[in-house]
C-alpha cells in the first residue's frame, strides 16, 4: 500500500519504512518554534523537565512577533523572558525587534525550515510552512517545551485530504481565494485531523507566496497540516536560501486518501468570509458593499511581497476613502525594504495608509489597529472570530489583499474591478 | 474520580479567542487569565461561575489558536471539566498536557442544558445528569492520552522518559 507525502515524511521521522492513518509515531523533529506569546510558557515547563539545555540550540527558533515591539508593560516582560532564555541557551535563532518578522513569513525566508522537514511551532499557523514540501504543525506550549528538551514529538498520522485544483486562475484570484472557498466548501472542521493536501494544474502555476497563503489557513479547517508537494517552483524558492539540507517527498500513486476534493478555478471572483467564522465566504460580487472602517494589510497569511505588491498596484494614484484607515504591515524586515526599494510604501503613504513595522499586532486584537464596538474592518488575515480583532461588537471580514486595496478605496468591499 | 457541578452551555465551534481573547495574552498568570475566561462569548461567565462548574459546548471546541492559555484560563477558573461534541486538535492535547479533564461525548453536549446539575465518572468515561435524570457515555481517551495523566500530564511524562531520549548537547 502506497504512502501519501505526509505519511513519507512522518515514516521517516520516525525511523520507520512505512507509516498508516492513526498511527501514533515518536518523530524526530527538524525544527521547533515559540513566540512571545507561547514561548514564555515553554520556557516555564521546559525548566521544570530538568534538562539543562535545548535538543539542538541550532534548531530551537524563538520569534517575538505577536505583541513586538512591546505593546506594554506586560508584553515587555514575555519579551524579556524570551530574550534571556534566548541568551542563556545561546540559541543561534532568536530574532531581535529590528531584525525579525513574523514567524511564518520569517522562518522560510531565513530558509530555517525546508521540503522535508518536521517542523512543531507554539503557533497554529505554523502548518505554513507545509507549502515547502515540509510537515508543520500548531502545538500547545508544553508539547514545545517537551519538543525542545528531547528534539522529539508523539504524533497521530494524519488521515489525508486532498484537493484538487484545476483551470487558470482568473486576474485578482489567487491562493487566499482558494483557501478560503475550499474552507467554505468542507468547513471549519472539514479537515480535523487530517492533512490537507493541495495538488493540480493551478497549485502547479501557484508562487510560493499563494502556497504559503494556502498551507497558512489549512488549521482553519482544522486540519492538522497543509501540504503541497514540492516541484521546481519550490526547488527555486529553497536554493541558495536553505540553512540546512532538504528532501524532497512525493506521495506514491496508490497512496490513500480519506477523500478527494476537485474545483475548478477558472470561473472563482475573489473571496470574502463574513464574520464569524472563515468558513462563510462569498464571492465578493456578493458581499453587499458593506461599509467598513478600517483595513488591515498584512500577517502571516498575507503579509508577503506578492501581496503587498497586488495591494500597491490597486491603490497606485489612488486615495484611501475618507471613512477608513489604512494599515499596511510587511511581513518582515526583508520585505519591509525590498517594498520600500520597490516604491510600494510610497504608494501606500501617498495614497492615506500608515506603514506598521512587521508584527502579529491587530490580527489577534493586540495592537496597532484594535476596533471598537459596531466598527468593521477588513482583513488579509485568517480569523474572524467574534472579538479576534477587538471589542466583541466588532467585525472582521476576510479577503486577499487586492480586494483589501479595492475595499479601502472604495470605503465598503469591492472587487479590484470597481476601482480600476 | 467524581466530579460534579453546573452545566453552562455554549454552542458550536468555541475558539480560543472566546475562552480566552488575545488582548489578555500578555500574561500567562493563570488566576488572571481566569478573570477572563469565555469573556467574549458570555460576559457574565467569569463573575458567575463556581468552582467545579462544567463547560458543555458542541462541535469543534477549542479551534483556532495553539494558546495554551485557553485550557489553562478553564482551569484557572474553577472550572472541573469540559463536554463537548468534538475538540479541534491542539486545544485536545493542551487540556491533557495540562491537566484539564475534557470528555468527548456528542449526545451528552446535545441533550445537556444550562443549569444542569451533572455528575462525571472520570474513569469510566460516565456522565450523569442529575437534573433530568439521563446518563451519557463519552468516547474513551486513547490509551496513550490515558498514560499522559496517569504520569501527572506530559512533563511528568517526559521527565520519566528523560534518560532514555536525551541525547548529548554539542
């Protein structure tokens, strides 16, 4: 019996010919992650292991992100118990405020997590990284404390999903709308569990950016991990960038999937998931223009050249309706200056937006764009849970950043064509 | 073990961010989180509830987020166990990483109401609703979830299997 990708990669981490759904394997891990949320709590449970030192201090990543640079007091603290923790083990990867970005878009950028890798995060969203080929997936803060003392994790295979996208993508669709309206198709726990696998003509076409956007979202599925398998598009990404060595997998053609999901791409409009949940999406010709007060540009999901780009080329020339604000983020310090090299942040100034420094900030409720009660806001980012982004009388939409762009302009949501 | 307490019923698909909103993770001080624990979904939740309360939700409790202040903030809270229909994955293994007892149980959630007087056998996966007389059965914790609490969670786990994974730091 066949192996699908997922399963190649855990039988290996496991020191194991083959591996099946349910499965519980002891996986060595490549990489593991905490931020300055998460991290704090590890740091508390690993120091009660009794183990003096991390598995590999190459290999444990400590990214404050979520509430950098510190929103508070409190915050500072966190941030202070990372940063010493990060001196003390003489971690190789901690990223200082000024040098850092939030941790999904980092983490590959550095090339610290690659096509093959096991990757456990203290972040939902670490399941972005299996865009690169990579098994990656969210874990609680003791699972991360017990993973950076022995370099191992017990996990559950995974059952694959796997889906199937064929067509050409039309102009201002892409990875966003594809995740979000697969997301409204199986739900909000369509894929619990189970690994979501994205194949077919259009994911083949897909940059790096749309799969990362893709992968980023497959825990609001409640999958346990997004995965594409990689090709030369990724082989391209990974060169001259990989820290390490990487493997590339491929599933075998007998491989079993639980069940098999095929769209067609060619006929999609952009996305928009209504509050409160990411699974209530519409096609944005008909999202009513709702009137909305702020957007947000940015996070692990949407925070990326590609998409402030797309972002850049709707508002060039343009101004920011009179009702909203603007909040662009990069996604990290990298992007940050290549977008400004590009001219992007000079669009986005001239056009009314205010350019944040790279953090997590307002896409959990944090800071830097927190909404009031009644107050409406749309958002690249990945949740739109009651209260995600401030008081619980508020609204967060979801869409991908071109209809972002469009929505600004336009004070309530539009597609891009409404604008241009 | 028995536990015993008031049911508070909540719905479908309770997210971390309405166990325990984002904008109190600047601390990870359980009594703190504690005070405001299933603020967003009911704001009279942390003022009102009594130790050995029990949550009863429905499908999908615990989605989103990978914040362990969520089961923690439960705890914290007095709160004795959690019921739903389903978990989403990483809530799942924070509540027994921790210490939280969570029972899976679909008919239990459905037919539970608020107020509800429960009773739960811990061992034997029972719950018993005193107030209308009914008794349900949660799905069994697999067997290695089962060696995660017998240990104490998992540190404890991992302390005892230390020796023999630990490997030599360069």
């Amino acid at each position: 019996m066949g192996m699908t990708i997922t399963e190649k990669i855990l039988a290996a981490a496991a020191g194991k010919k083959a591996v099946r759904p349910g499965e519980l394997v002891n996986a060595k891990v490549d990489l593991v992650l905490g931020n300055d949320i998460t991290a704090p709590m590890a740091i508390q449970e690993f120091e009660k292991i009794g183990v003096a030192e991390v598995f590999d201090r190459d290999r444990v990543v400590l990214v404050p992100d979520h509430f950098v640079p510190n929103k508070d007091i409190k915050s500072a603290e966190q941030a202070k118990i990372v940063r010493e923790f990060a001196r003390r083990q003489k971690l190789t990867h901690y990223f200082e405020v000024g040098r850092m970005g939030i941790e999904h878009c980092l983490l590959p950028e550095e090339g610290l997590v690659g096509p093959g890798d096991v990757v456990v995060g203290a972040d939902s969203h670490t399941c972005t990284y299996g865009a690169l080929g990579a098994f990656s997936t969210g874990v609680g803060s003791t699972d991360l404390a017990a993973a950076m003392a022995l370099g191992e994790i017990w996990l559950k295979v995974p059952a694959s999903l796997k889906f199937v996208y064929s067509g050409e993508l039309p102009p201002w669709v892409g990875g966003k709308d594809l995740i979000l309206y697969t997301i409204g198709d199986i739900g909000v726990d369509g894929a619990a569990y189970r690994a979501m696998e994205f194949t077919g003509p259009a994911i083949a076409k897909l940059s790096m950016d749309g799969r990362f956007t893709m992968a980023n979202m497959a825990v609001e599925a409640g999958a346990k991990n997004g995965i594409v398998p990689p090709d030369e598009i990724t082989r391209e990404y990974v060169q001259g960038r990989a820290k390490r060595s990487y493997q590339f997998y491929a599933g075998d053609p007998d491989a079993e999937y639980a069940k098999v999901y095929e769209y067609d791409v060619s006929e999609m409009e952009p996305a928009v998931a209504f509050p409160h949940l990411p699974e209530n999406v519409r096609p944005v010709s008909a999202a009513g223009h709702v009137k909305i007060d702020q957007v947000v540009i940015g996070s692990c999901t949407n925070g990326r050249l590609e998409d402030l780009r797309l972002a850049a080329g709707v508002l060039a020339g343009k101004k920011v309706h009179p009702d909203v604000r603007l909040i662009v983020i990069p996604g990290t310090q990298k992007i940050y200056l290549q977008a400004l090299q590009e001219g992007l942040i000079k669009i986005f100034i001239e056009a009314g937006a205010v350019v944040s420094t790279p953090t997590c900030g307002p896409c959990l409720g944090g800071y830097m764009g927190v909404l009031a009660a009644g107050e409406r806001c749309l958002a690249t980012t990945n949740r739109n849970f009651v209260g995600r982004m401030g008081h619980r009388e508020s609204e967060v939409y979801l869409s991908n950043p071109a209809v972002a762009a469009a929505s600004a302009i336009a004070g309530c949501i539009v597609g891009p064509k409404e604008v241009l | 073990m028995i536990l015993q307490g008031k049911a508070w019923k909540f719905g479908d698909d309770i997210n971390t961010d309405l166990i325990i909103p984002a904008r109190y993770l600047n601390t990870s001080d359980p009594s703190e989180l504690a005070g405001h624990c299933m603020e967003d979904a009911d704001p009279e939740f942390p003022r009102k509830v009594q130790p050995g309360d029990i949550i009863v939700a429905g499908k999908n409790f615990g989605s989103g987020s990978s914040r362990e202040h969520a089961p923690l903030a439960i705890k914290a809270a007095g709160v004795s166990c959690v019921i739903a229909g389903s978990y989403a994955r990483i809530f799942y293994r924070n509540a027994f990483n921790i210490g939280l007892p969570i029972f899976e149980a679909p008919e239990a959630a459905e037919r539970i109401q608020s107020g509800d007087l429960l009773r739960v056998d811990v061992d034997k996966g029972i719950i018993t609703n005193l107030s209308r007389r009914e008794e349900y059965r949660a799905t069994p914790i697999p067997p290695f979830m089962q060696e995660i609490i017998s240990a104490g969670g998992l540190i404890d786990y991992v302390k005892k299997q230390k020796k023999q994974y630990q490997r030599t730091v360069p």
